[in-house]
C-alpha cells in the first residue's frame, strides 16, 4: 500500500527557513495536501494542490511536488509556526485517505 | 461561517459502542463529502472512514467492519457508529469537509477512550 514518509522532526531558528518533505513512490503525480496541528487544537490546512495556499495562511508558507518527494516550506519561520505538520493524499486506487506520519517542528 | 461541532465521546468498557455526531453550519452540507479523522495519544492523523455526497462509504482497514458513517442531510449531521471498540480506538475524532481530496474545515474533535 501507498505510504508517505515523513521526518520525525525538524528544528529551525526563528527567522529561517523550514524545509519538511514527504515521500513516496512517484507522489509528483498526484495532489498532496498540507496540514498544520498545534497542540490541542484542530488541524489547519496550509497548503492544498502541491502548492496553493488556503485564504488567511500567510505567504510564508509554500508548498512543491515533484518525482517522489513533496515539500512544505515555511519562511521567516516564527515562534507561532512550531507544530505538527502532516501532509496527506487521497489514493484513487483503494478511495482511501493517507496521511504522512507527521513532523514536529521545534522552533529554536 | 462554517463551524463542525462534534459530539458523542466519552469512556466506555472494551468491545462497547459509541456513536459520534458531528453536525455542520456555514455551507451546503449535502453538497460536500465528509470524513472523520482521529488522533491517538502521542500518534499522528489517521483517517477513519469518508462519507460522499451521495452516501457512497469508505472505511480504513483498521475499522471497516466496525464502524458506519452515515449522514443525514436534512438536519446536516455526520454520524459515527463504532462497534467493538478496542483499546487503540482511543483517541480525539475530528469530523471534517472533503473537497477534491482535501479537508477545509475541522471540528474540534470530540474524545474516545476505551478501557475497563
């Protein structure tokens, strides 16, 4: 079955780029979407299609799609941007869902 | 606005039932596919089961067989019966829109805990 591959963790300073990626066989042929969970709160989509951005999501956030990695990054990474961030898939094959495995990322 | 309002959680005993509710406001729920989502104690987003439009019904593995999604679009409510319930079932459901594939809008999640 189709699986996507997440870091565990990423840690980035205040200022800098963030750069979370998510892999799988030939992932650049299908939509992959982005989401972002703080602590008890619901999930928030970031980025959806490879690379639009949702209303009210700043432009730091961005997002790219190609071969088998997916990758979301995060500019000018700020104190309120550390979180878990999943990146997800709908396989046409089987009509499932599949999340990646998640990646919390530490702002330094 | 949209707002998704789960319900339904709480404790019961191993190989019990619950049955969740999510109603919706803010959009044309009939229009829109609708999915739950759950999250276990230190474990990452699992999607659940999906529900289209037209009532057409996905399940993953680890529940089908179990649960049921339903949906009742005259009163704009998503439903959850899960059945058998196990101890890795614990977890917050979070109920959710579908659009090409993507969830826009969350609940709040409602909380599952199965243990004796």
């Amino acid at each position: 079955s189709y699986v996507l591959t997440q870091p565990p963790s990423v840690s980035v300073a205040p200022g800098k780029t963030a750069t979370i990626t998510c892999g799988a066989n030939n992932i650049g042929s299908i939509s992959v979407h982005w989401y972002q969970r703080r602590p008890g709160q619901a999930p928030v989509l970031v980025v959806h299609d490879d690379s639009d951005r949702p209303s009210g999501i700043p432009d730091r956030f961005s997002g790219s799609n190609s071969g088998n990695t997916a990758t979301l990054t995060i500019s000018r990474v700020e104190a309120g941007d550390e979180a878990d961030y999943y990146c997800q898939v709908w396989d046409s094959s089987t009509d499932h869902v599949l999340f990646g495995g998640g990646t919390k990322l530490t702002v330094l | 606005e949209v707002q998704l309002v789960e319900s339904g959680g709480g404790l019961v005993e191993p190989g019990g039932s619950l049955r969740l509710s999510c109603v919706a406001s803010g959009f044309t729920f009939s229009s829109y596919s609708m999915t739950w989502v759950r999250q276990a104690p230190g474990k990452g987003l699992e999607w659940v089961s999906s529900i289209s439009s037209r009532g057409y019904e996905y399940y993953a593995d680890s529940v089908r067989g179990r649960f049921i999604i339903s949906r009742d679009n005259a009163d704009n409510s998503l439903h959850l019966q899960m059945n058998g319930l196990r101890g890795d079932d614990t977890a917050v459901y979070y109920c959710a829109t579908v659009e090409q594939g993507r969830s826009d809008y969350w609940g709040q999640g409602t909380l599952v805990t199965v243990s004796s």
